[in-house]
C-alpha cells in the first residue's frame, strides 16, 4: 500500500490566519505558492495511505472532531505511482 508524506503550514494574519494541508512533492509546490505566503510556517509532516486517513489525522491534530469520508472515492488508497513520484520529487531529509 502507498503511503504519502503530508505537510501542515499555518500562516498568521489579522483575521485569523489559514492552515493548509498539502502533499510534499507531486506538484504541491505551486499550490503552496497560492496557499502559504512568507509567513506561514511547516507544523508537521506525517504519511497517510489516503486521502481520507491524511483528513482523519488533520482533523484529530486539530481537535475538529470525527472526520466523515465522502464515498467511495474518499477512502481509496493512494496509487503506487504517486508514491514512486513523491520520492522523485521529495529529497531525503
């Protein structure tokens, strides 16, 4: 099973501030550059299988309460090949 590595940023301002949650790699790149301005911060990384595991973390990380999966599609394991891409684009740390 594939397992990805996600990022956590919180960026501060005025109003409150935002929170995004991201994959390392795969493009995630430019959604940063349109999510997370100068300010913002990397909280915490951590890998999930899917898309719904990554949200059921965020959302315990967060104290949001239980996150509800949107089926089918929600739940599906992440594809081998994202993986194997990732770890292209994603130096060791």
């Amino acid at each position: 099973m594939a397992t990805l590595l996600h990022e956590i940023w919180e960026e501060p301002e005025e109003d409150g501030g935002s929170i995004t949650l991201c994959l390392a790699g795969l493009g995630s790149d430019a959604e940063r550059k349109l999510l997370v301005g100068k300010n913002a911060r990397l909280v915490t990384t951590f890998e999930a299988s899917s898309h719904a595991e990554a949200m059921r973390k965020y959302y315990a990380l967060y104290g949001y309460g239980e996150y509800k999966p949107f089926p089918p599609f929600d739940d599906e394991p992440y594809p081998e090949e994202w993986a194997a891409r990732q770890r292209q684009a994603t130096p060791p740390a």
